[in-house]
C-alpha cells in the first residue's frame, strides 16, 4: 500500500500529493514568530490534522471524530493510494461518517476495514484481535500517545494485543500467542468461578476448612429423604385452620366449664359441712353458765329456756331443708353441666383425632420450602465439589500444556533464528548510526511467565545519553517492521515531527540520511511532518547539497500561520489535532 494524495470536496483545503517513492515531508512554517499560537509554535497549521484525516478515510472509529465532523460540516475527504499496483479512493464525509466510498462502492465501516484488512495484511484464519483497523497504526501512528512507547503499547491495546500486533508484523506464530492466551483465560475462569463460590455465604465455611462437603452431602441427603418421605404421605387439611380453630374453642369453652363444675362441687361440701355441724342444744350447759354466774334458775327462766330450745330446733331443721334443698340444685347443676362437659370431649376428641391425621397447607409448603433449600444447598456443594476436582484437574492439564506449549515456542524460535537474527541485526545497525557505542538490538524470546505473552518483544539500546533515545527506538524499530517485517502490504511509513523532538541536530541529520539511503532505491514511502526549526537544524548539520537533495527536493507541502489559506485545511477552525 502507498499513499497518493490527500484532498477534500471545499477548494480552500490543501490538497497534498505525496511522491510515488522515497521521500515526502510535509513542512509546518511559522511565518511570524510572534505568533506563538497559545504557546504551541506549530500547532494549528494542520500537520497533525493530515495523520487524522488519512486515518479518518481508512476507516477509524467514529466516535474518535465527533468534534471533527462537528466542525466541519458538509466537507468531504478523500484518500487516493494504490495496492499491489491497483489504484484506490476512499472517500468519507462528516456529514454521514458511517460509511466509506471505495471506488464508487459505498460501504459500512466494517465492510470497508473488512475489504481493507483482506488486501493489506495476511491475517491466518482462527485469529482473534487481529484486523486491517489494529494493525494500520503501526505504519501512520496516530496521535501522541502512539510516540511513548516503540510498540505502542501506551495506545489502546492491552498487554496481549500489543504483543500479538508486533508478534504478527515481525513474523512470528501467533497461534502459539493465541494457544498461550486461550489457556490463561481458561485458568483465570476457573478461578473466578472458584471465586464466586468462595463468596458465596453458603459455601464460605468449606473454602476456610471449618466443614467437610463429603460428610455434609451425606446428611444433606438423609435429611432430604426422610422430609420427601413424610411429604409423600402428608395429608392436607383445606379445613384445617377452621378445624384448630373450632378445636380451640371447645377446648377453651371446656375448660371454663370444669371450673364450674369445681365451684359447685366447692359448694355442696360446704353444705354437707353444714348439715354435719352439731345442732342440739345442751339446757344444762346453758344452766351451768348461770351457776357460775351465781344466778339460779326461776320458774319463769325454766320456761323461757324450754321455748328457746324448741324456738332453735325449729330453726335447725328448716336450715336443714334448705341446705338439703340447695344441695340437690347443686347436684342437679353438676349433672347437667357434666353432661354438656362429656359432649364436648368427645367432639373435642373427634377434632383432635382429625387434626392429628391431617396437617394444614402452609405446613406442607413450608416442608416443601425447607426440602427445596436444601436440594439448593446440596446442589451447591456437589458443584464445589466437582469444581475442586475439576479445577485440580484442569490446573494440572493446563500448566503440562503450558509446558509443552512453552517447549513448542521454544523449537519454534530456534527454528527462525536467522530471521530473528535479521530483524536484530537491522535494527541493530540503525541504531549504531545514532549511538555507535552503544548495546543496541531487537530481542524476541519465549515468555514462560503466569501471563498472557508469548512472546518478549523487546528493542534495545543500551546508552547513557538518555536524550532523544527513546524516539530513536521507534524510528528503528518502525524501519525494521517495514524493511523485514512480514504478512503485510505496507510500503509506507508515515511519522509525525513529534518524534524528532528531543533528538539533537546531529541525530536528526543522520535520520534524515538514513531514510534518504534507505528509500530512494526502494519501491517504499518514507513519508512526513517537520516543522521549520527542526530542518534549520538538521540543515547545520548537513551539506548544502545533500540538504538540497534529501529535503527540499522532497518537500510536496508547505504550511505557515501567516494565513488561514495557507493552513491545511484553508480556514480557521479549532480542532484538537491530537
């Protein structure tokens, strides 16, 4: 794939023509140095903007350019290139950015990275997280984020994704990548699968050993089949409420009954008391009280004792009566009430007969509730079980597979030493070019670790002088991705003038002749933005002719600040180049 121009729908955009081959630079002039832009000397003439647009026409998200269609309303933009020497235009606008024309054929984002990814990149079927939208970055990186690291691994992508990317490009098998990371996401489910029983409150007291699942299963199961048992022969009562209520009632009406009964029979003792107590009346106790009082008997005294005597027989006797009289009311009361008492034990007795032979509803359901807790609890615990036999199991499979898998990486890569050998042996020589002293080299090796790699990836230069090294890094390491990297149609590679900040002016120079050497013989684009100021440096460092050839032959765009018409985009519009 290489980039052929870059255009839009409004005449006020500058339109950029990259060369076929070797080099392109598109020059960012700041025209009045005065104008410090917000203390962002180059920003805002639309450097940046042109990695966004062409990364806007090659399908990125959407939701990465919501202010940027915001703005723009009604603007169209266009990318020319050419694959394989068949040429290519995507066209996208920001009216409807959903969709992508293609040579005429207009296509939904997915359709069109999917079109994208077949013509550009060899991806291998069965490979997750590979795509044309994953791996097109590594050749126009981005934004800012993308020029911390030599991988990328500070943009979006997680740990694995970033090795897997780099592992693909540079060659390596990736389904060993991917076999690792299918192993280690099986073991991490397992894991949390024991985690979620572990924070279950049923099974909490197994995970800290104060229970034994074998011997609670047991009693589980014995207390589960005597419950299905009796519920099996349970008889439910729809009644049986208003039968224990009626029981209630006679038993209470019973008891207050025998109460009475106990009074009555309280009260015919008291009568027979009375019947029994002495009645007769002794006249000579009577006169002895008199003699010792020294009073004697008269005639008349003689007499009124007689009539006493007879007056107090009388009244014995009719007392007599009537305590005999209340006595037989009593009795008859106890035989009437005892009566009644009978009938009411014996329909008590029926009651209770029934409601021994019957249970309510709602005890039923609440022994059917308890049966089916328990089935819920002794199914929980045979589920720990097996997951503590499943998960010993699968542990031991896992790391003999990991071995084995670790072994196989191992083979693999001495089997392509001398291509490894290749890629760091260039890398290696780029970097000499900047610190001839220094350690420098790509390193792939197999990555044994309790992680998701499979690969260590790793570009390395070893210097003291720290300034500007890790830039160098990425130029080298993106050069050698480009020059010896496999399973891609990439013939460009497009850098923004962030990575030549912090490289002095010597660095530069050197930069600037290794992409000249390494280009202009080749069918491939070295293509990118430089402010002014940087090429005033590297223009002290280089011979005026060499300059002439290298840069200025190669410069297709110019712009300046000194006006909106001489911006990428014509007009004056704040939009975060990223």
């Amino acid at each position: 794939m290489q980039l052929k121009k870059v255009y839009s729908n409004r005449p006020s955009f500058r339109t950029v023509e990259f060369n076929e081959t070797g080099l392109s630079f598109v020059v960012a002039k700041q025209k009045n140095p005065d104008n410090k832009n917000n203390g962002k000397t180059y920003n805002g003439v639309g450097k940046s903007l042109l990695v966004n647009i062409i990364h806007f026409c090659m399908g990125s998200k959407k939701k990465n350019y919501t202010s940027f269609c915001n703005k723009l309303p009604g603007w169209e933009f266009y990318l020319d290139f050419s694959i394989g020497g068949i040429d290519y235009t995507a066209k996208r606008s920001t009216d409807n950015p959903n969709r992508i024309v293609l040579n005429d054929e207009e296509l939904t984002l997915a359709k069109f990275n999917s079109k994208m990814e077949s013509i550009c990149f060899n991806i291998p079927d069965d490979i997750s997280h590979l795509s044309f939208r994953s791996l097109f970055p590594f050749f126009i990186r981005p934004n800012k984020k993308w020029y911390v690291d030599f991988n990328g691994a500070s943009s979006s992508y997680n740990q694995y994704q970033t090795m897997l990317y780099n592992a693909f490009l540079l060659g390596l098998d990736v389904f060993l990548a991917q076999k690792k990371y299918n192993i280690r996401k099986e073991q991490d489910r397992i894991k949390t699968l024991e985690g979620n029983f572990k924070n279950d409150e049923l099974l909490r007291d197994f995970f800290t050993g104060n229970k034994d699942v074998a011997l609670t299963i047991v009693d589980l199961e014995e207390q589960i089949e005597k419950l299905e048992r009796n519920l099996s022969n349970f008889k439910v009562a729809e009644d049986y409420r208003d039968v224990q209520k009626e029981a209630d009632r006679i038993e209470n009406e019973l008891f207050a009954l025998n109460n009475k009964i106990i009074l009555i029979q309280n009260n015919i003792e008291s009568v027979n008391k009375s019947l029994n107590m002495e009645t007769k009346t002794n006249q000579d106790d009577i006169a002895k009280v008199y003699e010792e009082a020294n009073v004697h008997f008269t005639e008349n005294l003689q007499k009124t004792l007689n009539d006493l005597e007879r007056f107090y027989e009388k009244l014995v006797t009719n007392r007599k009566k009537r305590l005999l009289e209340q006595k037989n009311k009593f009795e008859s009361e106890i035989a009437a009430k005892s009566e009644v008492a009978n009938r009411l034990k014996s329909e008590l007795d029926r009651l209770m007969k029934y409601l021994g032979d019957h249970q309510a509803l709602d005890v039923f359901l609440s022994l059917s509730d308890k049966n089916a807790h328990l089935k819920t609890k002794l199914e929980s615990l045979k589920k720990y079980q097996s997951l503590q036999s499943k998960y010993k199991e699968k542990l031991r499979d896992a790391e003999k597979i990991q071995l084995e898998q670790s072994e196989t990486a191992e083979n693999f890569l001495a089997e392509i030493e001398a291509e490894i050998n290749v890629l760091r042996d260039y890398f290696r020589g780029l970097a000499k070019r900047f610190y001839p002293n220094a350690v420098a080299g790509l390193s792939v090796s197999n990555n044994d670790g309790e992680n998701l790699q499979r690969y260590n990836i790793d570009a390395k230069i070893e210097s003291d002088n720290s300034d500007g090294i890790n830039n160098v890094k990425i130029f080298c390491y993106d050069m050698t991705r480009l020059f010896k990297g496999q399973n891609h149609n990439i013939d460009f590679l497009f850098h923004d003038s962030r990575l030549f900040d912090g490289i002095d002016e010597r660095q530069k120079a050197e930069l600037f002749k290794i992409v000249f050497e390494e280009f202009v013989d080749s069918r491939k684009q070295y293509i990118a933005t430089v402010n002014q100021n940087q090429l005033n440096e590297i223009k002290q460092c280089m011979e005026p002719e060499l300059f002439q050839k290298i840069v200025n032959d190669n410069i297709v765009l110019t712009l300046t600040d000194d006006h909106e018409s001489e911006k990428l985009l014509g007009i004056t519009v704040d939009i975060n180049e990223g």
